[in-house]
C-alpha cells in the first residue's frame, strides 16, 4: 500500500504546477489527511483513497482551482521577464564582441589607417 501512495504523491507532485515549497507543503497536507483517514479506515485501498481524496489530476485541477492559479501566473511571468532580460543581455554582448572582432582585426591588418591615409591625400590634392 505506502508503494502505491507514493508513486500516487509523486503523480500528484509532477502535475501541481508551482515553486517547490508550496508543492511539499501541498503533499504534505494531503499526506496527513492521508494519514488520518487510513488510521480510521485501516483496510482501505489506493483505490478507496482515489475516490475519496481524488485522482492525481483531480487533485491538481483542484489546487489550481482554489486561487493558486495566480500565483502560478505570476511565476510564469517572473521567468519569462528574467530569460527575456537574460537574452537581451547576450545579444548586447554578442554585438559587442562582434563590432570589437571586427574593429580589432581591421587594426591589425591597417584597412582602418589606410582608409583614413586615402581619403586624406585624396582631398590634399584636389584643391
């Protein structure tokens, strides 16, 4: 029977969709009405335990249901604005390290120099 309740916890567990501490705090709670309801029904069954407490995806909708959905929301959107930020910081980089590549090898191989020389002697002699 406990190797039936747990893989019956962890289904519950993979399906609740929030931080991890709410979650244990959830099993938890469910663990001890769990509990309390096997010492009053000693030869109850996972099935007897489904039917009174629910399935693992009833038991998530539910938890989802009574106002944790906001919370989850928010969550969401807390990650979505933190690997938004963390992608535009890359690009910014990557931009960087792309113009610095570029300028530093135009440096070394005198295109930059000899552009400015030309254009130079090319306006020196013209008046």
């Amino acid at each position: 029977m406990d190797k039936h309740l747990e893989g019956y916890y962890k289904e519950i567990y993979s399906l609740i969709v929030c931080e991890g501490k709410q979650k244990k705090a959830f099993i938890n709670e469910l663990k001890s009405a769990v509990s309390e309801y096997r010492e009053l029904n000693p030869a109850c069954t996972i099935d007897d335990i489904k039917a009174v407490f629910g399935t693992p995806e009833e038991i998530a909708f539910s938890f989802i249901e009574n106002g944790n959905l906001t919370k989850v929301k928010r969550q969401i959107n807390i990650k979505k604005v933190i690997i938004a930020a963390v992608i535009t910081a890359l690009l910014i980089w990557f931009a960087f390290a792309v113009i610095s590549f570029i300028d530093v090898h135009l440096e070394a191989h005198g295109t930059l120099t000899e552009g400015i020389l030309i254009i130079n002697t090319l306006t020196e002699v013209t008046p």
